[in-house]
C-alpha cells in the first residue's frame, strides 16, 4: 500500500510536541487526524487507513509531518 506524506503547521513547537507525544504513546488527535485526511481528500486520494505521526520539523515554523496509507490508483 502507499504511503502519502503530509506536514501541518503547528501553532507553536509545544502544542507539536505534545501532539508527537500522543501518537507516539498509541493515540491520536482528532483535530489533526480530521485536517490530514481533509489534504489527503484535497489531493485527489483516498485514505486507506488512519494518521500517522512519524515526526516534527526543526524549523520555524514547526510542522507535523503524517504519512497515510492511500489506495493505489482511486483517485476523485
């Protein structure tokens, strides 16, 4: 199945860490969860699975970076 990357800005880098951290412990966030999806349905793709938070950016600003599994060849 392939994956999609997918990198949100943060508001600031403590609410991306404590967002990593959720993930990481085997939860999730909605908000984000419901905007990554949103960009993947914005692409063209379907989703085939939940989020993935694999990390932040270093820079400023700080992005969340998600990689999603998507069905190959079903685009809209």
């Amino acid at each position: 199945m392939p994956k999609m990357r997918v990198e949100l800005q943060a508001a600031e880098r403590a609410e991306a860490q404590k967002i990593l951290r959720k993930y990481a412990d085997g939860g999730s966030d909605r908000a984000s969860d419901d905007a990554v999806l949103d960009e993947i349905w914005r692409l063209g793709h379907t989703s085939a699975g939940r989020p993935e938070c694999v990390g932040i950016t270093n820079g400023s600003p700080t992005y969340l970076k998600f990689d999603v599994d998507v069905y190959p060849g079903v685009n809209r």
